[in-house]
C-alpha cells in the first residue's frame, strides 16, 4: 500500500512491502526530478534491504524464491507510485504558478510583517502624509483650504515638516485667504491662523492681527446678533437683505471660539465678552445655551436639513469646540460638563448618530470638522473622555479600508488617497458635497481629521 504525507515543503512516501517498510522523501525544490528516477529509488531501497542480514550461503538458495514471487506486485507499486507523485506534483506546480501570476496576494503577504512592525503612530502619519498630497495638489485660497490649513499645522506640531510650514506661510499666505460668505467661513480661516501661530512658537504676529482683523470687521457687519430671539452668529445680519434659510453653519458659532483665543491672546475683555454673550445671553435675550441646550448631553433646535435650516449641526458637537475654548479661558467647570455630556452623547451608538462599530456618522458631512470638535472636547477632558480617541481611530480606519474592504461607496480612492466627503459606507447622507471625493472641500476635512489624530495618537504616547 502507498500512503502519502505533505509536511511543508516535504513529501514522504511510505512504501510497505511485505512487513517491511520503505521511506521515500521529495523535497519541494527537487520534486520534478523524481518521477523518473523513483522506481530506480526504490529498487535500490528493497535490494539494499534484502540484502541486509543476508542469510547463511547455504540457505541461499531456498531463501530467493520470495522475492520472485514478489516482483510482479512491486511493478504494480511502481506504476500506482509514479502515478500518485505526478498528481502530487501537478498540484503543487499549479499552486506555484497560480502565486507567481497573482503579484497582489504576493505581495500583501509579503508586506504584513512590515505593517506589523510599524509603531501606529508611524502608520497613522504616513496616512495622513499621503491624504496630505491630494489636497495640496487641489489647494485653493479658502475657507476649504483652511480645513486642510488647521489639519496641516497639528502635523506639524509632530513631523515639525518645514515643508508645510512653507506651503501655509510662504508659498499660500493665509492671511490673503478669501472671506468666503458665510460667517464660520471667517472663522475656520481665524482658526488656522492660531494654530500655526501657536506651533511656531507664537511669534508670527501677522497671524493674530489678521485673525483680529477678519473678527472684527463680522462683528461691525452685524453678525453677531440676536435676531433669531437669541444672541449668536449668523451668515448675515438682520439688515442685510438677504433672504436665506441656511442655519447650519452660522449656529456653529465658531466665531466664539475665535473669540476666546483672541481674549486669551491681546488680553482684550470685549472678547470674552463676546464669547460670553452668546453663550448665557443677556438680561433680554438668552444665549444659546439656555435655547438650545436640553441637558445630558443633548442639543437641539430647529429642524431641517442639515444645510437648509437645522439649528444644530452635527448633534451638537460644534459646541464641544467652543465650550472647550471657554472652559480654557474661564476655568468655569459647567463648560466642561457640558462638553463632557455632548460628547458622551454623541459617540454612544444607542444614540443613533454613529455607527455601533466604527463610530462614523451615520447622517452627515463635514467629518473632519466632527474629528475636529470631539478631540476639541477630549484635550479638556482627557480621564472622562478616554474612549474618544480608540473611537476615532476606528472611524479612520473605516475610512482607510473602505470599510474594511465593504463599503459600496468610495471611502479612501488608492490612486491618489482621495477621501469622500461623507464618511457613511452606503451613501445616502445629508450635507454639502457628500458624494465628492478628493476635491478641497473633501480632502481638506479630511487632514483635518488625520492631522488631529496623529497630534493627539502623539500626545497620548509621549504621556506614557
């Protein structure tokens, strides 16, 4: 009987004859060399082991008639051998080629070693290096491009690349970014201007007096007003005319943050005054906090969708960045249990604004603002809010592999590391530019996103 064993790369053929047995091994790289030269082997093999303990000279002759009587079954043992190691052989020739015409499963197994012994901290910045060079490629002078602007400048707080310091600084001057039309417009480009400001060492004063510049001309407009029966900042004044219903962005308030670091910057009490007004209002009017917010977390307002009139976008969360920015001017702790409880909130699933696994918004676009507002919320709280991070990791990660490989829509494009502006695996969700991938608008909310995650991934190992 033949039996038949593939361990690894070797073959061991057993062949019994008689009582006794005959090993024959093939190894991987001389295995078509065999066929031909097996009967040869194991004639070789039973001659040498009926020659060993050869019996007396004269019982010779009584002793030989065994193995004529044998040869006729070893010729059939031969011939089924021959036959079992050419399919063996076959086999493993197909399955070699098959992994020599089929690069990519080469050369994802020969890749995971390396990604395995990559820090994560290394993967996450290689990521966001790569988003990084689509949106430069696609850069205009923007409100979009100061996503990518405050994205760009937390990298730097970690690569301390002075290639991006030259892109932001030298070869696209932030200060001559255009006012766009809505209010927060303004204020994504005053907020980018503080970070760089902050990450260079807080001596470019350009910076600051171009912030001041661009917040106070709003604020002469009248956008800061309580025409809504409540004092907050909106895309244009009661007086302006203009007939729109866009609430979203204005009720952001990202003016107050603005407002905060100004304060904290010139030491100016009109900012904190302003920062105050709007969120505890007046003797006459209440601020947003007393209109919007219902307690435990929750905010909400008007409805609509979400770029035609909902008071609160993003569940609240833009409140998280600007009841941060006060908490750090004020030291007041119900800024912090407020942001605190809004961010619970927001990421806990049972909730139904994120997804249960990846915690990516389900509803909406504007994602690398939504990174944005909750690592906001964590750089105050970083012991009640530990879970934040982990969460966005697996948010990015969702992104990265297009949803682990799932997603009908495209997340992360690999031509170029375009990312879709709307993070939900499915399509469907509400928003500005949802469904376009790799333009400003898009790729810049997403540096932000990564840019952030690599700073804070930082900081919490240096904490270590």
């Amino acid at each position: 009987m033949l039996f038949i064993k593939e361990i690894k790369l070797t073959i061991l053929f057993q062949v019994n004859i008689g009582k006794k047995k005959i090993n024959f091994k093939c190894e991987k790289e001389k295995c078509l060399q065999y066929p031909k030269n097996l009967l040869t082997f194991i004639k070789s093999e039973y001659m040498t082991s009926m020659t060993k303990g050869k019996p007396h000279k004269k019982n010779q002759h009584k002793e030989s008639t065994p193995p004529k009587q044998f040869s006729g079954r070893l010729k059939w043992y031969v011939i089924a051998g021959i036959i079992v190691v050419a399919i063996v052989l076959v086999y493993i020739w197909k399955a070699r080629e098959q992994s020599e015409t089929n690069p990519q499963t080469t050369n994802i197994q020969r890749s995971k070693p390396a990604i395995e012994n990559v820090r994560p901290i290394e993967k996450w910045i290689e990521r966001a290096k790569t988003v990084d060079e689509q949106f430069h490629s696609v850069y205009t002078p923007c409100w979009e491009g100061a996503y990518g602007a405050i994205g760009d400048a937390y990298l730097f707080a970690v690569t301390k690349d002075s290639a991006l310091l030259r892109f932001h600084t030298i070869e696209h001057d932030m200060r001559k970014m255009c006012e766009g039309t809505w209010v927060d417009d303004r204020a994504w480009i005053c907020l980018a201007e503080f970070y760089w400001w902050d990450f260079t060492g807080r001596k470019n004063q350009s910076l600051i007096e171009d912030a001041k510049q661009r917040y106070i001309s709003a604020r002469e407009e009248g956008r800061l007003s309580n025409h809504n029966g409540y004092w907050s900042w909106y895309n244009w004044s009661l007086n302006a005319g203009v007939q729109e219903r866009i609430f979203t962005n204005s009720n952001m308030n990202q003016m107050v943050t603005v407002a905060c670091w100004l304060y904290e910057i010139t030491g100016e009490k009109q900012f904190l005054n302003d920062a105050l007004l709007v969120w505890n209002g007046d003797k006459k009017y209440p601020g947003v906090e007393k209109i919007l917010y219902k307690g435990n977390g929750k905010w909400q307002g008007k409805p609509g969708r979400a770029a035609f009139g909902n008071e609160v976008p993003w569940q609240g969360a833009g409140f998280c960045t600007i009841g941060a920015a006060l908490y750090r001017v004020t030291k007041d702790p119900k800024y912090k249990k407020i942001v605190v409880e809004t961010a619970k909130r927001i990421m806990d699933p049972a909730n139904g604004w994120v997804d249960p696994h990846d915690f990516y918004q389900i509803q909406m676009d504007g994602n690398g603002a939504f990174v944005n507002f909750l690592l906001d919320a964590y750089a105050i709280a970083p012991d009640e809010l530990q879970d934040i991070p982990p969460k966005i990791e697996k948010m990015l990660e969702h992104v990265w592999t297009n949803h682990h490989g799932a997603a009908s829509v495209t997340l992360h494009r690999e031509t170029d590391h375009g990312i879709r502006n709307g993070w939900n695996p499915y399509g469907g969700e509400d928003g500005y530019g949802v469904d376009e991938v790799g333009t400003v608008h898009a790729q810049g909310e997403a540096v932000r996103a990564f840019g952030l995650f690599v700073y804070y991934l930082n900081s919490m190992h240096e904490n270590r």
